[in-house]
C-alpha cells in the first residue's frame, strides 16, 4: 500500500525545520546583530513585503490582475526566468546536435574534441569581461554567459549518452540491414536520451548560477540585481529573501524537468518501480 503523498514529504522537511528552529533561536538570542542575521520571521515579513504590490488598487489606473502582479519580487522574477529560458535554449540548440555528431562520428570527436576541452574548463563567469566589450550592457552579455554555462553539460553527456550505447544494439540492427541514418534514429539517439536529459537538468541547474552573477554585474533587473543592490543598503533581510526566491523557483524547475524526464523515460529500465 502507497503512502499518502504529504507523507512522503515528511522526512524531507524535518532538517529544514530544525535548521529554522535553530536561526529562530540564534536570531533572538541577541548572539549575532539583527543586521548581520536577522530572523527567519523577519525574512518572511520582507519576502511578503517584496511580493506585494507597490500601491493599493487602483481601478482607474489597472486592473485587478495588473496591480496583483506589480510587486517587485514578481518582476525581477519572470526578468530573470526569461534570461535563464532564453539562454538555456540557445545552449541546448547548439549543444543538442554537435554532440550527437560528436558521439556519432570519430571524424567529427576528433576535429572538435581539442577545442572543447580547451574550452570547458573556463567558467562563464571569466567571460564577463569579453560579454560586455562585445553586447555591452543589458540582456545580451547576460544570456550570452547563461548560453556557455549551459552547452557544456549538454554537450557533454550527450557525447557520453551517443558514445556509451551498446555495441549489441548496433550490431543487430546493422544485422537488420538498418542504415546510418535508422541506427542513429532508432538506436543511438533513445538509447543516449537519459544522458541528454540528465545533462538539461545540469544544464539548467548552471543557468541559474549564471544569471545570478550576470544581473549582478550587467543589468538592472532581476534577481541577482535586487540582491546586491540589497547589499549596498545592507538590507540582509532582503537578501536572504531574494536567495531564497532564487531556491524555490530552482527547485520547482528542476521538480519540473525530473517530472518529465521521468514521464520521457517511462521505457526505461531504471525508472521501473519495485
């Protein structure tokens, strides 16, 4: 018999409440500054107070759905969601077919293999300086870093899922008198896709570093630039409120893409349910 869902849930939620209880308690006890760190009740009153909208409702000037919307939380949220899609799309529409081609062919690993190495190892974040010289200011040099943080992953295990296929399932489909392109179809490409699929979670996972640090240095919006203006006012309420905005909208993301993974990969044996 299946546990009821909420209880699934439990164990999950026991340290993060003791981590809170404990915060509480260090918070109030007058140990450590109020401005260094303040309560989790404090943090809570601010991320309400970010979420709420600027002014009280006005229907001459909006309407009820605009005004509940106008929060800033709200609008340095989508601004940097919209970034992280945006970049994490471009990163996967190239990675997604040069490393099939990559995993498929010996020519093409060899031809483009040294460069990529060469590359890889260089975090997006030294890129800053060449991303503002080339799109200065504003969403380019900001998707442009969230671009490269997200094709290597890609890149990579969709080389290592192509690479990796078992030599059975090629020599019995060519004994099957499939072509390259049916064996690539048919065989290389299902068999690679929990690599690539496990790669876009990291992928998405490295986005939202990126952008972070981007909107901290590149715009004017967004998550990363709330934070640190938050810092110039030492608003460490906010800050925190902002920090956790950023974990819940990269939890439910990534929720988002095991769920589907999960329903893309229903075939496969490692997702069967004992």
């Amino acid at each position: 018999m299946k546990s009821p869902k909420l209880l699934t849930w439990l164990p999950g939620a026991i340290v993060p409440c003791v981590l809170l209880a404990v915060w509480q308690a260090v918070a109030v006890s007058g140990i450590v500054s109020p401005l260094i760190l303040p309560s989790p009740l404090a943090v809570a009153k601010k991320w309400i107070e970010y979420l709420s909208p600027y002014e009280p409702f006005d229907p001459r000037r909006s309407g009820y759905l605009a005004w509940l919307i106008s929060g800033e939380l709200l609008h340095d949220a989508y601004a940097s969601l919209r970034r992280v899609v945006s970049g994490f799309v471009i990163g996967a529409v190239l990675a997604l077919p040069l490393g099939l081609f990559m995993g498929a062919s010996e020519q093409v690993y060899k031809l483009f293999n040294p460069l990529v190495q060469l590359l890889r190892p260089i975090p997006p974040i030294a890129f800053i300086p060449l991303a503002i010289l080339w799109f200065g200011l504003g969403d380019p040099p900001a998707i442009f870093l969230i671009t490269i943080g997200a094709f290597f992953p890609i890149l990579m295990n969709t080389i290592a899922g192509v690479r990796h296929v078992d030599a059975i399932y090629i020599r019995a489909a060519e004994s099957l008198g499939a072509n390259r392109w049916v064996l690539f179809r048919r065989i290389m490409l299902p068999a690679a896709s929990p690599y690539i699929l496990a790669g876009a979670r990291i992928g998405m996972g490295t986005a939202f570093i990126v952008v972070i640090v981007a909107e901290m240095i590149a715009v004017n919006s967004g998550l990363g630039y709330r934070i640190l203006e938050a810092r110039e006012f030492f608003w460490s309420d906010k800050i925190i409120a902002g920090m956790i905005t950023i974990g819940l909208l990269g939890l439910a993301i990534d929720t988002g893409m095991s769920q589907l993974n999960n329903w893309l990969l229903k075939w496969h044996r490692g997702l069967e349910q004992r």
